[in-house]
C-alpha cells in the first residue's frame, strides 16, 4: 500500500495491502489484521570512515520483494508490527500484553514466528541448492596485477583451451579434470590447489550477471560465492558486462565474439537499461530463467495482460482465503509486477554519483522475485519443482495447461495460441488416405542441416577441430551452420514415414507417410525449432545452427485442404491387439520411442509409451503420453509386469490401477487411439474382465452402448485431456479457434545458451515501442544486436488483413 508493508489477516491468510484488504474486510467482516512493515538500515561508508545509518522502508507485496540481496552483511533490519482494527484503521503497536487479551498475544506471536509463505516450499523443490562457501567471505586476493583478457584463455601450465578455471586468490587459469563438469582437462588447477591452497576457482565462460560455476577445492563441491562480482572485479572481470575494464582494451582489439553465451547476451556492448512499466527484470531462483523468459514473453501479449493484470481487482476480491494456491491470483500478482513499473525505476543521482566515488556498480534495486509463483506453478510436478534447469517449450506447454485448466472469466487468453492440425496419413500401397484433426500450440520447426550453405567450411573445421583435440592444441575458430529458414519450411510440410504403420485396407503392416497442415491459423504463432535431438548413442546433443528467421513470415500455402477428388479413405477398421506370452517377447521399438522423445517428452516415458501400447507405432504411443503426462511416475523407468499378470484378473495388467473396479488405465488408452470413446473402452473392458480382443469384438457387437455416467469417471477424463497437446474435442462445437489469414510478424524470440535444455541459460528479447529489448533475468536493457539467427522459441503476431 501507500504507507508500504504487509497486511495479514488475524483469521486467514491473505498478504495484500492495505486497498485489498479493505474488500476483504467488506466482503468477510473480519476486522482484526497484523500489518506488518520491514525498515531497512543500509550501511553507507561515512566521513570518518565509519559507517552511517541510512533508513528507507521495505515495500513487501507478497513475493514481490525489490531483488536487493537483502541477506547480505551490507544490510541491517527493523521490524515494526501492528495490531490493525478496521473500519476505523485503530492501530495498537506491538508487542503489547497489557492492552490485548492473551489469544491475540499468542495469535500475533504465532504470525510473527511463522515462516514467509514462499520460503514453505516442498523440501525436494531445493535439495539441490548450492550452499556458499565457507571462505566466500573471508577470501584473500593477491594485489598481483593479474587482469584477466575478455577471450583467448588458455591453460597458464599446458596448451588446453577449454574447460579453464581462474583461481580466485591469484588469477592463475588452469585446465580442470573430468570431474568438473563431464570435460576433458589434465588436472592443473587441482594440482595448483596443493601446491598453494588458494581455495576458489570459477569456471571461465560461465560467468553471467546472475552468477558463474565456482567450485571449492577444498569443500570439494560446487559453491556459491556471494562476494563474486567483487572477487572478479578484482581482476578486471565486471560480471554485468563480461568485459575487461583495467587492461587498456578497446572494443576494436577484442576479437568477434561467436560463442552462443557471448552473442546472445549481447556480451562486450555497453546495453543501456530500461525502466518502467513492461520493463521490470526478474530474479533467477536458481536455474529458473526459463520461467522469466516465458513469462516475460507471456505478458508482452496483451490478451494476457487483459485477462490477468485487467481483472486484477476482480480476482484479488474472488480470491479464495489461501491465495497463494489459487492460479489467478499468482498470475494477476506476476503479471502486476511486471506491467505496473513499480518495480523498475532508474536509481536516484545520489546513487549513481555515489557509485562513481567509489568505482563500483551495485545491483539496482529493481525487479521481483517470482518465489511464490514458481512455487505453486511447480507444485507436484516432478521436474518443474526442482532447482535443476528446465526447457522452455515444456515449460510454455506446461503453462497454456494451467490456464485451460483455470478460466478467468469469459476470455480464456490461451485461445491467441490454439490451432488445429489436420494429419493425412497415406497408405503407401493402397494408396488410400486417413484425416485426423488434433490441437496443438507449437509449430515444431525441423532444422535442415543438409541444407547448410557452408557446408565446405563446417567439414574443414570439423576436420581442423578432431585434430587439435586428438594433439591437444588449440580449438579452431568455431565456423557454425547457416541454414536458411526456407529449406527448414520445406523440411516441416514434405512427407514423413510412419513406423510399423498398419494399414486397414490391407489389413496389415505397410509402409506409410504422413503429412501435416494448419487447419486454421492461430492469432499469435509460437515457433519452435527443434535443436535438440539425439545421437546414435542417445545422448542428447544440440545442433549449433544460425537460421535466418524472417521478421514478416506468411504459411498461408501450409493452409489444409481436406479429403481431395478422386482420393479414397482408409477403411475404420481397428488392428488386432496381441499380447504375447512371454512379456519379453514384446521389444520396444526404439524408433518410435527417439520419435517421441525430440518432441521433447522424457525418454522413460516414450519407452513406457510405446511399450503399453504394443509397439503399434509413435502416433498410437503419442495419444498414451498425453492420457498419463500428468501421473507422478510418469518420466519413471519402465517397470515391466511379471507374466501371468498380464493375463490375470487385469488390475495389474499393464500398468497402474486408476479408480476402485475400474479397468487399467493403459488399456482403455490403447482402445481410445483406436479412435474409440472412453466411456465406451471401459463399458467393454469391464464387460469382458478386461481381455482386449473380446473387448474389441464386444465394441463391434454394441454399437449403441448406456451413457456412462460416473462423476468419477468424468472427473478422470477431464484431468486426463486438460494437456496442452490433446486431441480435438469431441464435442459438438470442438475446440475454440482463432482462424484468420497465416501472415505474422515477429515480437520476440527466446535463446537458449548451452548444450542441453537441461543446463545452461534462456534469455528472452522482446520488440517493444519499436525496438529490441533483452531480457537477461534481471537485467533489461535496450537490444543493440538481437541475435535473431540463434532463437529457440519464436513468438509471431498476426498481421490484420
């Protein structure tokens, strides 16, 4: 509120101000609250050299606390608490245990000693935080001269050029060993650890604003360092920058910058800060940038901005007396900090000439810290609700299910992403045709590496890269792949083969091919391109590629057509289900299983996908995906059932058990992609003890089956196709659709940094009142050099016709 500080209910809980906790007040009668206020005494250096109490006062709007480090030892507290009675707003200062009766004391005791309800996260959402390291504060740091060069390390004992590490106490920059991080080195900074004991290194190309790798020798563990900005600075390093400020360097004697950490981040180019409404920066909480970078992307969209921070008083005064497990609120909270510039103002002019004086650039204190939002939003997911990173296309899918699943009045914002996809599958022999129809929120973009315009140059590095690795020289250049945008909209429309397709013309296994078109064109188009995939070995891998994404995009000829003149259609016809005798019998086709898998799905679950369904191929594994995403086990390894199992009493049969008596859930999958409903699948599995075949010879014998009328049942079904990828409603009306021409323009692009969407660093660029804008966690500034060419996940707009 106006006065700043934190309104608790005596009753329940609800952390607004002082505006929102009069309609509370109006709406329940509870009058009795705790205000609570934060008076922070920050220390500034004084005449004297002492230090001089400098007072100012902490605004708390639950979570959304200024992104000052407020836990560190430049900062000291006062905390003022008082006992609000409304409607008269009669204060009573605490403590006081004259005034008060002794349930109030005791009430207020229990409030002032309770935990924040952000830092009540699962146990497991953290177990994997860094701790900071014990010499972080009382470091040493030799006045040697050492000044570290932007790019260009190399190991100070051997000609090693990658996986470097500067100690902290001296400047000296040694190769690491394996143990590291997975990459080759011959030892040399653990080596100089015993020789010196200087106890901290960082790892070189991983420093960024928020942080860097550094590792304790001897702690022997990955640490935080609290004091690193100051610890770099001290050889010439500035972490908001990445660039040299003591060597006597000019921007013209650095080198290109190429890597994907350095061009992305726009290293080495003095951005100019942003504030402001819309420009507000937000706080990694370790490894959550892909959170920031979606979300900042999500309310640059004004439906969403409508539909949340527009409603805002509405859904503050319909919130339930929990707010912190209600969806809306935490996205009109999110969205408030972002869009209302309370929390992006530019620093005072005492404040940037007292950083001057002292040659120093302190954090600003802008942005929000999304703790409570990220806790409710990961809440029970198995991935999402860890510290570890996270891919931003899951995460963007994960988010549009959460709106689906909570509708904020008549507007659902996620219909600006919705389209249909219209799949015509062709039987290679027959030379007969399938349409389906499915929903979808993401064009997937193939990546045409074939089609690389410098190919010679990418074979001789290649060639250059293996030999110096082989004589342990140094890396040449990085020469990366150029490939046009074209060629990868050419690779997205041509015709696919369908694995083990079944044809029921022939009534048996034939070679197939599948093609896909927009049945209609959503109004915002979200532009995904597939780096990610798989080596022979399995191991993920990422493809290093510059793709020329246009700035006006127009796929009106990807528009769909429909069954054509003289085209014939498949016959409806199901394919038999064998189960074999000996369940091991049954091997997991492993290409329907890397198909599932660079859809971005986890591997455990497309092998238990294809496995359930009786390897009858990726399309038919795809639907048991979306009908289980949800399960905790879900991205668990396959445990497969013991024979004689499988055909006992069912309730085991092929996987977990769903509702008391009722037929196993993989089961009634496999009949629902046979194109069946569901209530139909589990009228006929339980009429048949669960068998398959005879469930499918009862489905043929009854077409006109009894409604099935469990709430029980219809509660499941809701859960189970409320995923961000389902099938087309069956409904009459079917999916709601914002149809219109296929011309876009591009508003903003989110890059990814690293080898694997399970590491490294998102940053999300924004075009905003007609120029770039970065958003790098906290820091937002204006773009000089959008790497458009390196994207991850583009957001186009439709151009109105």
């Amino acid at each position: 509120d106006s006065e700043g500080g934190l309104y608790v209910c005596m009753n329940t809980f609800l952390g607004f101000g002082r505006e929102h906790i009069e309609r509370h007040y109006r709406k329940t009668g509870q009058c009795v609250y705790l205000h609570l206020k934060r008076h922070v005494i920050e220390k500034v250096p004084g005449a004297s050299g002492g230090a001089l109490p400098k007072r100012r006062n902490a605004k708390l709007f639950l979570d959304l606390e200024i992104s000052s480090d407020l836990n560190s030892d430049d900062f000291e507290y006062e905390d003022e608490a008082k006992l609000v009675i409304f409607p008269d707003h009669y204060e009573i200062s605490l403590p006081n245990i004259e005034e008060l009766p002794a349930l109030v004391t005791i009430a207020c005791d229990a409030l002032l000693s309770a935990k924040s309800p952000y830092r009540k996260q699962e146990p497991d959402s953290w177990e994997e935080e860094l701790q900071a390291s014990k010499h972080a504060k009382t470091l040493v740091q030799l006045d040697n001269g050492v000044r570290i060069p932007p790019s260009g390390w190399k190991c100070s004992k051997c000609d090693l050029r990658e996986n470097l590490w500067l100690n902290l106490t001296d400047g000296s920059v040694l190769c690491g060993k394996w143990f590291f991080d997975g990459s080759g080195g011959n030892g040399h900074a653990m080596e100089h650890y015993k020789e010196t004991g200087y106890p901290l290194a960082v790892k070189l190309g991983t420093i960024t604003p928020d942080g860097a790798d550094v590792y304790s020798f001897d702690e022997e563990e990955p640490v935080l360092d609290p004091h690193l900005a100051k610890h770099l600075a001290h050889f010439g390093i500035d972490m908001l920058q990445m660039q040299v400020t003591e060597n006597g360097l000019r921007d013209n004697d650095i080198k290109p910058r190429v890597s994907e950490w350095e061009v992305i981040q726009e290293a080495g180019v003095k951005l100019k800060p942003m504030y402001g409404p819309g420009y507000t920066g937000m706080k990694n909480l370790g490894n959550s940038c892909y959170l920031n970078a979606v979300m900042q992307a999500i309310f640059s969209i004004p439906e969403f901005q409508r539909a949340y921070v527009g409603n805002l008083p509405r859904i503050f005064d319909y919130s339930p007396l929990d707010p912190t497990q209600d969806f809306n609120t935490q996205m009109a909270k999110l969205g408030h900090g972002l869009l209302s510039g309370q929390y992006s103002k530019p620093p005072m002019k005492s404040e940037l000439i007292e950083q001057v004086m002292k040659e120093e650039h302190k954090p600003q204190h802008n942005g929000i810290s999304p703790r409570m939002f990220k806790a409710f939003i990961s809440k029970g997911h198995p991935e999402f609700s860890s510290n570890r990173q996270q891919d931003a296309q899951e995460f963007f899918l994960h988010l549009i299910n959460l709106v689906e699943r909570n509708p904020v009045g008549s507007e659902n914002p996620s219909d600006v992403f919705r389209f249909l996809v219209e799949e015509r599958t062709q039987c290679c022999q027959s030379r007969k045709v399938r349409y389906t129809e499915r929903v979808d929120y993401i064009m997937q973009l193939p990546v045409a590496m074939e089609a690389a315009t410098n190919k010679d140059e990418l074979i001789a590095y290649e060639l250059k890269r293996r030999e110096a690795e082989a004589a342990r020289r140094p890396l040449p250049e990085l020469v990366r792949a150029k490939v046009p945008f074209r060629a990868c909209l050419q690779a997205f429309s041509e015709p696919s083969n369908v694995e083990d397709f079944w044809s029921s013309a022939l009534q048996a296994k034939s070679a197939g091919v599948k093609t896909s078109r927009f049945a209609s064109f959503p109004e915002y188009l979200v532009v995904q391109i597939k780096k990610f995939t798989f080596g022979l070995d399995w191991i993920p891998k990422k493809l290093d590629v510059s793709i020329d994404m246009p700035d006006f995009l127009d796929i009106s000829h990807l528009r769909a057509r429909g069954l054509q003149p003289g085209e014939e259609e498949l016959p409806d016809i199901a394919p038999p289900i064998v189960i074999p005798d000996d369940p091991k019998a049954l091997d997991i086709d492993e290409s329907s299983v890397m198909q599932l898998a660079e859809m971005g799905f986890p591997l455990e679950a497309c092998r238990k996908a294809v496995y359930y369904t009786g390897n009858l191929g990726a399309e038919v594994a795809f639907n048991w995906i979306i009908a289980h995403m949800e399960e905790p086990d879900f991205a668990e390894p396959l445990v497969t059932p013991a024979f004689g199992e499988v055909a006992s009493s069912g309730a085991a049969a092929l996987g977990a058990v769903g509702l008391d008596n009722q037929p196993p859930e993989e089961m009634v999958a496999i009949i629902i992609s046979m194109g069946f409903q569901r209530n139909l699948a589990i009228q006929a599995l339980k009429a048949t003890n669960n068998n398959l075949e005879r469930a499918l010879e009862w489905i043929f014998s009854h077409p006109d089956p009894e409604e099935e009328s469990d709430p029980a049942l219809d509660t499941m079904d809701m859960e189970n196709h409320a995923n961000a990828n389902i099938l087309a409603d069956t409904g009459s009306e079917g999916p709601r659709i914002k149809d219109g021409p296929g011309r876009y323009e591009l508003f903003g692009f989110i890059s990814h940094m690293g080898t694997s969407t399970m590491s490294g660093h998102y940053v999300c660029h924004l075009r905003k009142e007609g120029r770039w804008v970065i958003y790098n966690d906290l820091r937002v500034c204006a773009s000089e050099r959008p790497p458009k060419d390196l994207g991850y996940i583009y957001f186009y707009h439709r151009i109105p016709s």
